[in-house]
C-alpha cells in the first residue's frame, strides 16, 4: 500500500458520496418543507448550507487526487463533517430531530473519524517534509 492509498479512497468515495446526496437537493426545497415541516422559511439558509457541503465535496476529491500535498486541507474536512454530526446529535438529544437525519449525521461522525485517521497516516517524515 503506498503513502496515502487509505486517504485517497476515503477522500473520493466521501467526495462521490456528498455529491450524490446533496446535489438533488437543490431541487428538493418544497418537499423538504413537506416531509419534515414546517415549510423552509429561509432559502438562502437552505441553498447556501447546500453550497457549502457541495463545495466540501470538491475538496475531498482534491485530497484525495494527492493527499500527501493536500494534507492541510484534511483538518478542515473533520470540522466540516463533525459540526453536522455533532449539531445533528444535539437536535436529537433535545427531541427536535430524528429519522434519516440521523442515519446521515452518523456517516458524518464516521466519516470525520476516518479523515482523522487519514491525516494521522500522512504524519510527516523526518526528511523535512513539512505538516
């Protein structure tokens, strides 16, 4: 297995993933407000949350075309799947979600988890290669 092997494919299979998921959802706006009501009374908070995880797709195929360079980058992509994990877990505890959210913020946690552990894979050699 050479250096980086394991973020490479955790990186692109989250980016395919994310993609997936979230790009139908810029089409599904009123059936958002149906399934879990009430209705979105805020679009820009709904496309724009939409904007960012998509963007954050494209960065974890970036990673992972070469996670050695790109593995600053890493840090970021936690945060960005453990602040829905966590924000999901929190609406959970306090009875204000449930369901498939929760399936989704659960391969987030995963997902994070995963990131970290391909980051602390790519720790630096003693050559001088820089953090």
């Amino acid at each position: 297995m050479t250096r980086g092997t394991l973020a490479t494919w955790v990186f692109r299979l989250s980016g395919i993933y994310g993609l997936v998921v979230m790009l139908p959802q810029y089409f599904l706006e009123t059936q958002v407000g149906l399934d879990p009501p009430p209705a979105i009374t805020h679009p820009e908070f709904f496309y724009g949350f939409i904007g960012v995880v998509v963007t954050f797709q494209i960065v974890f195929l970036i990673i992972a075309r070469d996670p050695v360079r790109f593995r600053i980058l890493m840090l970021p992509s936690v945060v960005e799947k453990w602040s829905f994990a966590l924000a999901v877990a929190a609406l959970a505890l306090q009875g204000r979600l449930g369901g498939p959210l929760l399936i989704f913020g659960g391969i987030d946690a995963v997902l994070g988890l995963l990131f970290l552990i391909s980051w602390l894979s790519l720790k630096p050699e003693a050559d001088g290669q820089r953090a």
